[in-house]
C-alpha cells in the first residue's frame, strides 16, 4: 500500500512538473502571451548581444550592462551548443534542462534514506511562480550548479568546492553555499578552482574583470527594499526621476547615493552577522548546510541595492535544499519565499508599470513582495541561529546554590 502511495506521490510530482513547465516555455516561445512586458527581449537583445561579441574572444568592455563574473560568458556563449535553433529559442531550451537538472538532482537526494520530496515540491510550485522570466535569464543556470553543490557536499566534498568556486565566478553569489562547511578541503577546492578559472579568463580574453567597475556604479533599483523610500518620497514631491540605468531601471536624483550606500552597509551588518553567527556556532548537522547557504543568500538578496525578480530563483533552488532534510526546521521561511515569489510575478511583469509609477498598487505590491522577504531572512536566521548556537546554561538561583553548598559541606 505504502508503495502504490509513493509511486501516485511521485507521479503527481512529474505530472505537475510536466505541466508547468510545458507553459512556461509556451510564454517564452511566444504561443501564448504573459500579461506585461515581454519578458523575453533580455535574451533577444542583450544576451545575443553580448554572444555576438564573446564569440570575437573579448568581453563587452563598453557596455555597462555587462555585470557579471568572466564565467557569466559561459552561460551566454551556450546556446552555440545548439545551432540547429536560433539563438533566442537555444537559450530557453537549455534554461529548460538546467530546470531538469534541478528536479533531478532533487529527486535523487529526496529518495534517499534520512530525506523527502518536500524538497522536489517546492522546485516544482515554486519556480512556475515566478512565470516565464525563469526561462529568460540565466539565473537558473546557476541555481543548479549551487544546488549541485549543496547536495554534494555530504559524499563529495571536493566536489562540492569545485562547484561553488565555478558558480561564484558564474554570479558570485553561489560562493555563499559554503558559509557553513567546516572541511579545509572543500574552501581549497573551491579557491582553486575560482582561481584557476580566474586566471584562465584573464589570459584567454581582455576585459574579464571590468564587471567591478560597472557593478559599482549602479544606483537603487525600483523593485530593491531601499526603493521603498523614494516609491514613498514620489507622493510627497520628491523631484528625482526613474531610468533604465546600467541595465535596470533605477531611480535618480536626491539622496539616491545616500540610500546605496544605506543599503550596502545593511549587506555589510549581515555578513557581520554570519560571521558572529560562524564563530558561535557549534551544533551542525547534516541540514546547517544548506540552511546557512539559504539564510545567507536570503539576506544578501534582501539587502541589495538591486532585487530582480530572477533572484528568487536562486532562493527558490536552496528553500528545495533545506526541504529535502527531515530535520530542517527552515518551513517558515521557506513559504514566505514561495509567497514573495508569487507577489513577484505580480509586479514583475504583469502590473510592472504601476511599480515604475509608484501609483497605490505598484507600491502595495513591493511593500508586501520586500516586507515578505524581510521576514523570512529574519525567520530564518532566528531558526538557524537556535538550532545551531548552544544557549548558555543559566545562573543558579541563589536559594538552590546556598543548599547545594550546605549538602556538599555535610557529612
């Protein structure tokens, strides 16, 4: 009986995933139109854009919108892997297999002694929240090498360490899934291998590194928590404007700058906090992994100067990691993620146009959509901290400490 219950679980899982997905890359393709703007114009535009140029052997050096580490050309480069399909169609089928490697990886480590498919069901709902701006970007890409990374770390240390020193040089952030490991072996790996890359890149193709120089100066984006203060400030008369600035649209003018820099010391208080967090704790299991990677990219996410929506992608990917543990106490969190997903479809792309206005609804949407965001990283790092942080034993109430004295004293 339990066996035709798993086999039924299972099948609903693929059918779903199945299902999802066939509409996903029915918006991307064009068949059916998502409310909005079209999603799809990064990859027509930009991306094959910067292929065009990549293919040459250098890096985009004079347009700023490139703000990604060298291995970014890698996932931009791809689709010559398919030259049977236009450039545009080869990038959503392989973000489509990056989607599948994902559910597979998941599926492996959910079926294993000690874990779940709770993991596998938050990929598969979660993802499809997002609406087809998934299959327009390469951040999922990325997601499944971090998951890769995180699942591998039990067995495969090494592995592990290879994989998020090449996801850091991808888009930085996967470097985070490491924040808990304790092996030597797994940083070494990881350092060599981002170094190696590194190297490689620098030497094979100019311009490797001019990304620092352009993520640099980017502003306050409209979807970012900071943003709220301007979205705010508009109904009272603020004078600034709202501008497709370093391949987002930003805001401009007043207090902008003082803002950023707000927003990058929030991001330097949380990895104070990670690092404090780092230093006390002491009680790891085989869950603190990924449960510290998904605390430490939600708050980098959360602080940032800049939220687009692909970015949940990556938070969707690590809450299926953490929910693939039994002994993960990360639920909470985890649905406000899946929550503040679905608000971000809302915003981005349907009523995007409200948020670019700052009118009651596009102001509503990001109070609620960043609100969210907020509460899980604090959740999360409440959970992370109590599950891994012993609590010191408490003082002896003096009555009990004056008899413990009189008894040891007695004969």
């Amino acid at each position: 009986m339990k066996t035709t219950v798993g086999w039924r679980s299972l099948a609903w899982l693929l059918g779903t995933w199945g299902v999802t997905r066939l509409f996903l890359l029915l918006f991307v393709f064009g068949v059916y139109v998502f409310p909005g703007p079209d999603v799809t114009s990064d990859v027509s535009v930009i991306y094959q854009g910067w292929y065009d140029v990549l293919r040459t052997g250098t890096f985009p050096l004079d347009d700023v919108t490139w703000q990604y580490p060298p291995a970014a050309a890698l996932a931009i480069l791809s689709p010559g892997l398919l030259p049977f399909l236009d450039y545009t169609q080869a990038f959503f089928v392989l973000a489509f297999v990056a989607d599948l490697a994902v559910l597979t990886l998941l599926l492996y480590a959910g079926l294993r002694p000690g874990k779940t498919l709770r993991g596998v069901w938050v990929w598969v709902v979660g993802v499809p929240l997002l609406g087809p701006t998934v299959y327009a970007r390469y951040d999922v890409m990325v997601t499944a090498v971090a998951v890769a990374a995180l699942l591998a770390a039990g067995r495969h240390p090494r592995v592990a360490g290879a994989l998020a020193g090449f996801g850091a040089l991808l888009k930085v952030w996967p470097v985070l899934v490491l924040v808990a490991a304790r092996r030597r072996g797994v940083w070494a790996s990881a350092a060599a291998t981002a170094v190696a890359l590194a190297a490689l890149f620098s030497i094979a193709m100019p311009g490797a590194f001019a990304f620092l120089t352009f993520q640099r100066d980017r502003g306050t984006e409209v979807e970012s928590l900071g943003s709220l203060v301007f979205h705010v400030a508009r109904q009272y008369g603020w004078d600034g404007q709202v501008l497709l600035n370093y391949g987002s649209v930003e805001f401009i003018g007043p207090y902008v700058d003082l803002v950023s820099t707000a927003a990058l010391f929030l991001t330097g208080i949380s990895f104070g906090w990670l690092l404090l967090w780092r230093m006390m704790a002491s009680r790891f299991q085989p869950h603190t992994l990924a449960d510290a990677a998904f605390v430490a990219v939600l708050m980098f996410t959360t602080t940032s100067r800049v939220i687009s929506p692909q970015y949940l992608v990556w938070l969707i990917g690590l809450a299926a990691v953490c929910m693939c543990f039994r002994a993960s106490r990360m639920g909470l969190p985890v649905c406000l993620v899946l929550a503040a997903s679905l608000v971000t479809v809302l915003e981005f792309p349907i009523w995007f146009s409200h948020v670019v206005m700052s009118d009651p609804l596009g102001v509503t949407l990001l109070f609620v959509r960043d609100g969210l965001l907020v509460l899980a990283t604090l959740a999360g790092a409440r959970v992370l901290w109590r599950s891994t942080v012993p609590r010191p034993d408490p003082a002896p109430v003096p009555a009990q400490a004056a008899r413990t004295s009189k008894t040891s004293l007695s004969p």
